[in-house]
C-alpha cells in the first residue's frame, strides 16, 4: 500500500502475520514529511489544532529542547487507507519550526478497533504543559521551602508576563512564556526568592497571612521589589504587611484576608496583585492606597507593570 509520504511508504507495504495488532517503527522525517501528512493524511475529524501549544512545541523544536522518537499513531479508514490518529500538533510545529528527525511511527492493524472513527476518541497522548510546581520541585532548587519550590515556576512566568516589553520578548509562535524562560527567571532571582522564603517561613507570620503572601501572583511582586530594592528596603514593608505592621501594610494585610474581588471592576483574578502594588506604590510615595482598576499598574522600582 502506498502513502502520500514516501518516508512512511515501507511501513504500509504489507500488513504485518501472526496476529500482530501493533507495530512500531523508528522513521525519519523531513519538516516537509510532517507537513505533507497533515495535509493528505491527517483524519478529518481532529480536534480544532491550538495555535498556542503548537507554538510552544515550535519553539521547543528551535531551540533544541525537543527530543526526537516521540510517537504518532496511525489506524486506518473504513476504505482501508490510513489517516493520522494522533501526533497533529507535533507534526504542525515540525513543519512550522522546519525541524527534521526520527519519529516513532505507531501503526494500529487491527484489535483495540483499528478503525479511525474507534481509535481516535480513545487517544489523547499529545504533549502536554506540566503543572509548574510539579516543575518547580522537579528543579530541586536548594535553600527552599516546599511550599516556594511548589511556586517558583508560576511567580517567575508572571515576572515574565508582567515585564513583557520591558526587559522580555515573547519567543515567537509563543503566547505565553515558555517553562524554559521562565526556569531562567527563577534562576535570576532565586537569590530574592529565598530571601522572601525565609521572611515567610518565620515563626511570627500567621497561616492565614503565609498562605495569601505564598500566592504567585503576590509572591511575583514581592520578590521584583527584593531583588530591585534590597532586602533591607523591601522587607522592611514586607515584613510588616507579614506581621503585625500599621498604617499601609495593614491595609494590604487586611484587604487580602477581607476583601473579595468585585467584577465589575477589573479582572477579579487581578484584583489581589493590583491590592498588593498599590500598597507598594504607596508606602514608596508615603501616600494612603487607592484602588485604581481602569488602567495598568507599575510597580515601582520594577519593570513589572499590572494589566487592568
């Protein structure tokens, strides 16, 4: 049987005997191969293909960070002609990043229904985004607590997020930071995090204060401002939003274990970061806080800058 790719002619050519449902077999394609079976071999029914993931594994591809042998399955149609059951986004960012390698090429013969419209509801083996603190504790960075190695990754992809433009690109095909940027920027300010681990983990902070404090999206300011001010600068207002500090530091203190986000102004997911720059902003100016929610948010003495 042939193909519409010849690389994968060899494997069609003969169904395999002995009652052997499935093979496996390492091939070689070009970018051109990916893209000339997603265009002639691809089944019909795929989900809708992600731009963002596939950016991503593009990027990967670029940058060397993708290995080769990852697996794309192939079952065949009621008429007996294969068609792609698995593998769309990888072989789209192949031949959009123009890389070149081995394939694991896996052919469903027949069992498990060898048929495309069985198999395809069955298979759901694309790559997928790791939860950042499994990422995090994977990195088994010394000198913190499990609770930061739990945060790491997600704090330093809003550093990335929030100073995009001012200090950070978007690789391009990315829509959001890829875990290697932001490994490197959890790396850059490791130095901080740990001082902020240490201020969090002491004794005299309350649970309740630990865990609002521990969120990424607060976490990510607090540490900017360690790593841009100094500990003796920062942590001075820190410590106090931590303990049992007055004035703005109760403020803050107080709106992250009170106060709920209202819709109607702003992004809710927003609303406790835009809480905890303004309360920066205005102990820096030795103002009274207030909410402001119509525009972006900077960070003083930091590059990073709050969406509205």
């Amino acid at each position: 049987m042939n193909t519409p790719v010849q690389a994968l002619n060899p494997l069609f050519a003969e169904a395999p005997g002995n009652g052997v449902e499935v093979t496996t077999t390492m091939v070689y394609l070009s970018a051109e191969d990916a893209d000339q079976i997603i265009q002639t071999m691809n089944f019909e029914r795929q989900r809708d293909a992600e731009k963002g993931h596939i950016g991503m594994l593009s990027d990967m591809m670029t940058n060397g960070e993708w290995a080769a042998g990852s697996q794309i399955t192939f079952a065949f149609k009621d008429d007996g002609t294969p068609s792609l059951a698995d593998g769309q986004h990888r072989l789209l960012a192949a031949s959009q990043s123009g890389w070149c390698g081995d394939w694991n090429v896996r052919i469903l013969w027949k069992g498990l229904t060898s048929s495309i419209q069985g198999i395809y509801p069955l298979l759901d083996a694309h790559a997928k985004k790791r939860p950042a603190a499994v990422i995090g504790r994977a990195l088994g960075l010394t000198g913190l607590s499990n609770t930061m190695q739990g945060k790491i990754i997600s704090a330093a992809e809003l550093q990335n997020k929030w100073r995009e433009g001012r200090g950070y690109t978007l690789p391009i095909h990315c829509k959001i930071p890829p875990v290697r940027d932001n490994i490197d920027r959890a790396n850059e300010r490791l130095q901080s995090f740990r001082a902020v681990d240490t201020l969090l983990q002491n004794g005299s902070v309350s649970s309740p204060v630990r865990g609002k404090l521990y969120a990424a999206n607060i976490l990510a300011i607090i540490v900017e401002t360690f790593a841009e001010c100094g500990s003796e600068e920062a942590g001075a207002f820190w410590r106090d939003v931590a303990t049992q500090g007055s004035g703005t530091a109760e403020w803050l203190r107080n709106t992250l274990l009170t106060k709920k986000p209202n819709r109607a102004k702003g992004s809710p997911g927003l609303f406790f970061p835009r809480a905890a720059a303004t309360a920066w902003n205005s102990w820096q100016a030795s103002k009274q806080p207030k909410m402001v929610y119509d525009k972006p948010l900077a960070v003083e003495q930091t590059t990073l800058v709050i969406p509205s």
